[in-house]
C-alpha cells in the first residue's frame, strides 16, 4: 500500500487509474484461487464461500459505478482487496495465501487478453464480410489495377477487394497463434519460486478455462511475449487496414472519382462548402502510428529486464489497452463505412478510357503468334509511345499503323478489349469473373466454418 508515501510518489507509483480495468479478470482468477484453497484443505469451506460472497459484492459494486477506488491502494489488487476487508473483516487476509500480486497480474493480463483475442478476430471476420458483401455486388465492375501507383492492367473490382480479404485472413490467423500462446495459466507461480503450499495448478487451469499450465515460476511472473504479440498481430492488421485507407482516400478524390463516401463518414471543410474530406480513412491512417507506438514501447520496456518481475512490467498496460481500443474502434468504423460505399461507374469507366491497359495482352497476342515475349514487349513499348504521341488508343490504331511495328498484327487484333483481358487471366487467384467468383464462394464457406 502507498499510504505511507507522499501524494506525489503515490500518484506516479499508482496504477489504480488505468488497470481498474482487469476488475473482472482479478475477481475470477481470485473466486478460482480461494475455491482451489477450499479444494485442498488449506482454507475452510466456510471461509472460501464468504470470500467468495464478498468478491461478488465487490463486483457489483464496481460494475454499477459505486466502488470507492483510491491511489492509497495502488492497484486493483489491493483496493478490490482493502474493500474485502471491509465487508467481510479479516477473513479476506486467507485470499492471498499461495499467492503474490506477481502472478496475479499476470493471470489477470491472460484472461483479460484472451478475451481481447476473440473480440479481434469477431471485428475482424465482420470487416472481411463487408469486403465480400461489396465485392459480390460489384462483380462486373473492371477497374484499372496499379502497380508504382501507374495504371498497369485491368482487374476487376471484386478482386481488388478481395485482396484485402486475404491480408485480413492473415491477421485472424496470427491472432488465432498469439491465442496458443496467452491461453497459458501463471497462477501458481507466486512471486519468483512458486508456493510452499499443496495447491492444485491443474484445478485452477480447469477452472479458469486455460490449455496448460507455465513450466517455469520466474518466466510465468515475468514473461510478457503474449503482450508483444497481441501489439505485433494488431501492428500487422491496422497496416493493413491504413492500406485499405488509403486507396478509399485516393478514390473518393476528384483526380480518381471511383468512389463516394458516404456524407455520415466525411466532415465538410471549415471555409469551403464543396468539400466532403474523408476524415474516418485519414484517422485510420494515423491510428496506425500509435498501434505501432505501443509495440515499440512495450519492445523497449522488455529488453533489458533480468528475472524475474520488475516495477517495469507495470507499463505494459495502458498501451495494450489503447492497442486494443485502437484497433477496434478503427475495425468496427470501417466496417460500417464500407458498407454505405456508392461506387461511381462513371468516373472507373473514364479512366478505363484514357490509359493503355491492354498493352501486355497486345504483347501476349504477338507472342502468341510466334514472337519471343521480350521481343514482343520491345514492339508494344515502342506502339504505346507511339499511340500516346498521336493520342490515340490502341483501338483508334489503323491496322496500318499496327503493321508499321509487326506485320504479326492483323485484324483480330480489335477483339482484344478490357472484357477479353479479364476472362484471360483464368489461372487459380487471377481477376476472371469465373476465378473471382470462385474466390467470393470460398471467402463465404471460410467465414462460415469459423461461426
């Protein structure tokens, strides 16, 4: 307790402030810890079920808003602990037997990350939802594919966005493997060596819904790599989403004009009336910087740690709390975002006009007629430069002027159009409608095989 410390030690030493937030966690992991005294004989029935009884008083009290939280107890520990000795007198001294806040707290953090982990991958599979929901309902709309952010090829839109998909599949299977790795039970470890007492580690992991229990008692109370691979997995996943909002922003832009955003997910500008900024992508955007913040600071408080516990690890959780929120907020606005997007088939089918995105499907026509493919290339660099100093598209080229560049072109040559490209990238992952089609089925029989 910080009692006896200065308000100004006590305040910078407390972390009542931030990790109120495990109530719940340090509660359940306390109702198992006292039942598994009980259990074994180290404490009375009687006295575990009035332990018990007070813990759930002091739960509610803390869910309806009315517990007295205070800096002179430090942590939620001891103030959920000075509150039980309140209630039920000094009984609530036999809670801690076999038992340091070291293990606690790191109990607390796993169950309470745990849960976190499941929360991610359900906003994240609604995330990949909307994705498909919007791919499927466009599945006709060719937009011209980017490489160096230059008009390369046509794709179609729905395979655009499914790309996205896919990044996002990532992501649940790395949270899904920091998961193996959280659902680890420390209790039982006590602050370095473990406990003197014949306690049942097993009962506890039963109880308390865990795979296993830690192998080593200084690791267990020390060990924050569950914490740095939530960070790692949520850094991955919201780059991914600043991807995805960034193309929104440039789209939505008048240079592009392939989207609209919808007026509830814009804000307009403080002196000019036309604007509509695309303020919930641009946040996302920034948002990334500080998930990324938060693992580089965790990375910074770890490395230099000796075994075992250290006044250190007490900065591991408000950044994982803002991670998660973070991270959260930004997948559910999305989310919701994505699903009011108006696609503007107007503005994707002027920019189809005005490019040369057939030029590699003009090379693969020559290279199917015999010519080798980087000869064939050489002839359609020189064609392209030649169409773009006459301004022409490829069909508004006279087959004169093809032949004047290979005598291979001949009047099949206009067959080749934006539709033919597509359905010739036929191949497993390709933007046909046939391959992409397939893609949207198995997207849906992922998302329902994971329900």
């Amino acid at each position: 307790m910080l009692k006896d410390k200065n308000k100004q030690v006590r305040d910078y030493l407390a972390s009542i402030s931030f990790d109120q937030r495990l109530y719940k966690e340090d509660i359940e992991g306390s109702i198992a810890h006292v039942r598994m005294l009980s259990k074994q004989g180290i404490i009375s029935k009687e006295e575990s079920d009035k332990i018990v009884s007070g813990l759930n008083s002091v739960f509610e009290e803390i869910k309806q808003g009315i517990f007295p939280f205070s800096t002179e107890f430090e942590d939620i520990h001891m103030n959920i602990e000075a509150r039980l000795f309140e209630l039920i007198g000094s009984i609530a001294g036999k809670l801690h037997t076999a038992r340091s806040r070291n293990d606690q707290i790191a109990l607390d953090l796993r169950l309470f990350i745990r849960q976190r982990i499941s929360d991610t991958i359900n906003d994240l599979k609604d995330l990949q939802k909307s994705l498909v929901e919007l791919a499927e309902e466009n599945i006709s709309i060719i937009i011209p594919g980017y490489t160096h952010l230059q008009r390369a090829q046509p794709i179609l839109l729905s395979h655009h966005l499914l790309a996205y998909f896919e990044m996002f599949q990532r992501d649940k299977e790395r949270f899904e493997d920091c998961l193996k790795r959280t659902n680890i039970m420390p209790l039982g470890s006590g602050a370095i060596a473990g406990v003197s007492y014949p306690i049942d580690r097993n009962y506890l992991a039963k109880s308390l819904d865990f795979n296993s229990i830690s192998n080593n008692s200084l690791d267990a109370v020390s060990d924050r790599d569950f914490v740095i691979e939530y960070h790692a997995a949520s850094a991955i996943s919201i780059m991914h989403l600043s991807r995805i909002a960034e193309e929104l922003i440039l789209w939505s832009s008048a240079e592009f004009g392939f989207i609209q955003l919808n007026e509830s997910f814009t804000s307009g500008s403080s002196i000019m009336p036309q604007k509509k900024n695309p303020d919930i992508a641009e946040l996302t955007r920034s948002k990334t910087g500080r998930i990324f913040g938060n693992l580089v600071a965790i990375l910074t408080s770890m490395k230099a740690l000796p075994l075992a516990y250290n006044r250190d690890l007490q900065e591991d959780k408000e950044g994982i709390f803002d991670t998660i929120d973070t991270l959260h907020y930004s997948l559910n606005i999305f989310t919701a975002m994505l699903k009011t997007i108006h696609i503007n088939e107007t503005g994707i089918n002027n920019a189809l006009k005005q490019d040369y995105l057939l030029a590699t499907d003009i090379a693969d026509y020559l290279t199917k007629k015999g010519m080798p493919f980087r000869e064939a290339h050489s002839v359609i660099y020189k064609l392209s430069n030649y169409a773009i100093s006459q301004a022409k598209n490829f069909n508004e080229l006279s087959l004169e002027e093809y032949n004047n560049y290979s005598a291979l072109f001949d009047g099949d040559i206009y067959d080749i159009s934006l539709k033919s490209s597509i359905a010739a990238r036929n191949s497993t992952g390709g933007t046909s409608t046939k391959q992409v089609k397939a893609a949207i089925n198995r997207c849906w029989i992922i998302l329902k095989d994971e329900i």
